[in-house]
C-alpha cells in the first residue's frame, strides 16, 4: 500500500474539532494569572510555562505525527519549516515564518503573524519579565526531543514587551539517536 | 497473558527491532515491519518518536498497515491525551480498550464482507 501524502496544516485545521477562541484566551489567561498568585516571582512563572509547555510537547508530537503525514526530516531546515507551516497552523491556526538562518543551519527564528494567546492582554508594569507565551517555547523543545532533538527555545521579540511581532529563536542544540542496550558493553 | 508476560515480550521485540536495524545491509534502515511465521503474521510500524505498535494476525491477513495507521490515531487521541496517563508505563484507559476493540471488530466485519 502506498503511504498516504502528507496532508498541509490548513487541511488538518479544518478536519479537527474546534473549539472558541475566547474559551482558549481566557483559560490560558486565568492559568497565568494563577501561576502568578501561586508563585509570585516572575523567572518562577516563566520556568513553570516553560515546564508545562514541555509536558504538552511530548505528547503532542505523536498527535502531529499522526495527523500530518509527515515522514522523517531530512535536516533542521525542514523541521523548522514544518513546525512552522504545519504545526503552528495545525494547532493555534496561525501562519508562521522560519528566517534568520545561521551558517551552519542549526539556528533560525520563528515569526508568528498572530497569536491567539494574547488576544486583549497588556502586560502590567509589576509583570515585566514575564515572557507570556512561554509555554509555546516549551512545546516545541518537548516535541522536539522526542524526535531526537535536544533544542533551545527563545523568545526574541515579544508584542506584549513593546516589539513588533512574536519570534521565537529555535537552536538545535544535539541530534541524540535512541542509545540501545545491547551496546553498554564496555 | 498478564501485563508482566506482556511487558517481557514487548521489550524482547523492542530489542529485536533495534538489531534489525543494524543487522540490514541498507543503510537507513528502520526496523522490522512484517514477521511471517507458519501460524501468524506480525505486522508493526514505528512512528519518528520510536514508539512501536504491532499486531499479530492470520497468515496473509492483507491492510493491517492501514489498522495500525488507526491504533496510532487512537493512541494519540484516549491515551497521550489523558493527562493521567503517565508517559511510558503500561496504558489502563479504558476509552482507549473499547475504541481499539470496536477498531479491530470494524476490520475485521470489513474483511469478512468481501
């Protein structure tokens, strides 16, 4: 049987269960609001995102792979491209940019045109370290290292913080192949 | 077969998937797919996270790609979405049981009809 094609992110898009925006908005909100209270510090909020991010990266990469057809990357630029044409618009419904390359293809940016989890926010004065959208970092390392990928993800540019659009930075840091047992004979 | 018979038997295959891969004279190989014995064939298919489903049926039992295409969506679905479901322990959703019965009774009704 010949393998089915890999299907475009506005197609899965379409094909899923959607649910309202708003819904999403104000629960993403409420949840940063309460990691606030509970934990005060700002670097402690963005940490937690950042965790709770991973947590949904590592198994949302499975839903992905399962929904988009994909077969494996060739390199990191093609990665990046999917995260960014697929992923992005597969999951928030947003288009996405890769740009910025470095030399040797490990490093790139992500620009997002849209970013349904800021819709109505403005950062206070008292929250200024906050990167809001942290958790989005988060994803994409977890569902990254499950691929195989040990990556760093950052935030460049943030609207909330006075920029002019949202572009995280995404550094492949390892390729880290499944060791295997039998090997450890030494 | 209990979980602990299950479990010794799936990491004998996990195993002999991983050697498979470097047993192949191609390079770029990913592993076992079929396994044709007198009794059962078995089919498996390993998605890019390295989890691996396989499936044990009758000899010559044809579109059992297509079923563990479906046992993956599934997967994704009543087990990696179930927040608690803790990641690479043995799977006790029920949702996921009874979907993936109806799953194999549709095939098989299907393979019956023709």
């Amino acid at each position: 049987m010949p393998p089915a094609a890999p299907r475009s992110g506005d197609a899965i898009f379409a094909s899923v269960e959607r649910v309202n925006a708003e819904l999403f908005t104000l629960t993403y909100g409420a949840i940063v609001r309460q990691l606030l209270t509970d934990l005060e510090e700002v670097e402690e909020v963005n940490k937690q995102l950042d965790q709770m991010g991973y947590n949904i990266g590592i198994r949302l990469i499975d839903e992905f792979l399962a929904k988009s057809n994909v077969s494996r990357c060739v390199d990191f630029k093609e990665t990046a491209e999917m995260i960014a044409k697929v992923g992005f618009k597969m999951f928030l419904g947003v288009t996405a940019s890769v740009m910025n390359w470095d030399a040797d293809g490990t490093c790139c940016s992500i620009v997002l045109e849209d970013n349904p989890l800021v819709d109505f926010v403005e950062l206070p004065d008292t929250c200024q370290g906050l990167y809001y959208c942290n958790i989005l970092s988060g994803v994409i390392r977890g569902a990254l290292e499950m691929v195989a990928m040990k990556t760093e993800v950052t935030w460049i540019r943030d609207m909330l913080r006075g920029d002019d659009a949202y572009e995280l930075q995404v550094k492949l840091l390892k390729q880290v192949p499944e060791e295997y047992p039998y090997k450890d004979d030494e | 077969m209990d979980t602990n018979d299950s479990l010794r038997v799936a990491s004998l295959w996990h195993s002999m998937h991983a050697i498979s891969q470097q047993l192949s004279p191609t390079t770029g190989c990913s592993g076992i797919e079929l396994l044709e014995a007198d009794t059962f064939d078995l089919h498996c298919f390993q998605s890019l996270t390295g989890t691996k489903f396989f499936v044990v049926c009758e000899p010559g039992t044809q579109h059992m790609e297509a079923l563990l295409k479906v046992v993956y969506e599934l997967y994704t679905d009543y087990v990696l979405k179930n927040p608690f479901y803790e990641m690479e322990m043995p799977i006790r959703c029920e949702l996921f049981d009874i979907n993936l019965t109806q799953a194999v009774q549709k095939d098989r009704v299907a393979l019956l009809g023709r």
